[in-house]
C-alpha cells in the first residue's frame, strides 16, 4: 500500500491491532515478571534465615512493587488504544495518523515504531508537546515544536 493514499479506517484498525497485541506481549511479560518478583520475596515462615536473606527477600519485594507498577501501566495503554476513535478525519487529534518529517505517527497513544502494511509508524502521546502542538491542523499546516517547524505532510 502506498503510504500516502488508500487510508481507510479498516487501515487504521490494523495499525490498533499492531499496537494491542504489542501492548498484550508487554503486559503478559510484566505479568510474568511481577509474578517471579513476588515468588522470590515469600519467605517461608517457618524456616530462618540470615541477613542476606532477608535483604534479598526485602528487594525482591521491592521490585515486585515496580513490576505490579508496570503491569498496570500496560493495562492503562491497552485501555487507551481500545479508547481511540479511528475514525478518518481532516483535523489532527487522538486517534489521527500524521506524518511529517517523513515519519507517521498514531496520535493519542505512546507507541515504539511499528509495521504495519509496509508503513513505519510511532504513536505520540494526547499530552505531549507536539501533540498540543498539531491539535486541530490539517494536511499541508505548519506547527513549530521547540523551535522547528514542521509541515503536516498527512492527516487522516
């Protein structure tokens, strides 16, 4: 498909699909990595142990804490992709695919690069600067992010 036409919001279901499954593969391997952080801080309570034990124990419990953090992190971006109308729409907002400076990029959820119908795409956070920025643009506007302008190449 060529990256500038044939954008219809089947295309854009797609590029969710990428992005949910991506988000699942995380929140499953957060999922495992909290479960093995709290297996490795249970203590048995009949056993004693030494000061490294318990030391390690108190990490391990520690950590258990960041990775329960993680796992709802995941959640809440599954929540979000779930939440994006992707519609096809003139004016950029959550739930856009834009591109400028050669790149495209799904508004309305952070996103590592994808692939998805031969396309490279990012997703840009709804609270992030040029998000503010491109807010409401159409296709051949210019917006200025920490002192560059760009020009919105694509809005659907």
């Amino acid at each position: 498909m060529d990256a500038s036409t044939d954008w219809t919001e089947d295309r854009k279901q797609r590029i969710r699909a990428a992005l949910r499954d991506r988000a699942e593969q995380d929140l499953q391997a957060s999922r495992q990595a909290a479960a093995a952080q709290a297996s490795a801080a249970r203590l048995d309570e009949d056993a004693s142990y030494d000061a490294d034990a318990l030391s390690q124990s108190d990490e391990a419990g520690e950590l258990s804490g960041l990775q329960d953090d993680a796992v709802a992190r995941q959640e809440r971006l599954l929540a979000q992709i779930d939440g994006l109308d992707l519609s096809v729409r003139e004016a950029a907002g959550p739930g856009a695919v834009v591109a400028f400076g050669g790149d495209h990029y799904l508004v309305g959820v952070v996103a590592g690069e994808l692939d998805v119908d031969g396309l490279r795409i990012e997703g840009i956070a709804a609270d992030s600067p040029v998000a503010a920025a491109i807010a409401g643009k159409r296709a051949g506007e210019t917006f200025t992010v920490n002192g560059v302008e760009q020009r919105l190449d694509l809005v659907v």
